[in-house]
C-alpha cells in the first residue's frame, strides 16, 4: 500500500544518513517470490516516483560525497540474490554467475 518513495523515506533514509556518516548498512529484502521485492529495491525509472530503494540509495550517497569538503570517500555496494541456495551478484557483469 505504500509508495517506493515512502517506503525510502520512512525505512531507508536513515539507514543511508548513517552510511554517509561511515556506518555499515543493509537492507535485507525477504519474502516469497513474486511479492514485490526486485520493485522496491529496484523501481522503474519513469514516473520518477517509482525509483527503488537502490537508485534513491545511490543518489542519497552521492549527492553527500559531492557535498563533503576535504573529506576522501570509499563506496562500495553490492546487490545478491540467494534463490535455492544458489547466490549471485546482481551488480555484476553476468547476473547468472553463481557465487561460491
């Protein structure tokens, strides 16, 4: 019943706050296939107010590092899919690869 705007806003945003301060975060999607968790993490790209968690996350964190002064930043970011015991990394170069 929410929005993916509203689910960032409310869950996420401190979360991130708390990155660009240089705490560790995740954000820990779980349920049953077809249930809505690639949207929200993901989103659509148009109407803008559909973005996922992950491109808001990203501009969040990036609007904060162009922000700094004097500061030298690190980001890395990883997004796994764990189905039947198999994992892969689905910001890699093949998203089928399984990960050991």
């Amino acid at each position: 019943e929410h929005s993916t705007e509203q689910i960032y806003n409310e869950v996420a945003y401190p979360l991130v706050e708390g990155v660009t301060e240089g705490y560790n975060g995740t954000i820990f999607a779980y349920g049953q296939t077809g249930s809505g968790k690639s949207f929200t993490m993901q989103g659509v790209v148009d109407p803008s107010t559909e973005k996922g968690i992950i491109p808001r996350a990203f501009e969040h964190i990036f609007e904060s590092v162009q922000c700094a002064e004097n500061a030298k930043f690190l980001v890395r970011a990883s997004y796994l899919e764990i189905y039947n015991e198999d994992i892969r990394d689905l910001l890699g170069a093949d998203t089928k690869q399984k990960l050991e």
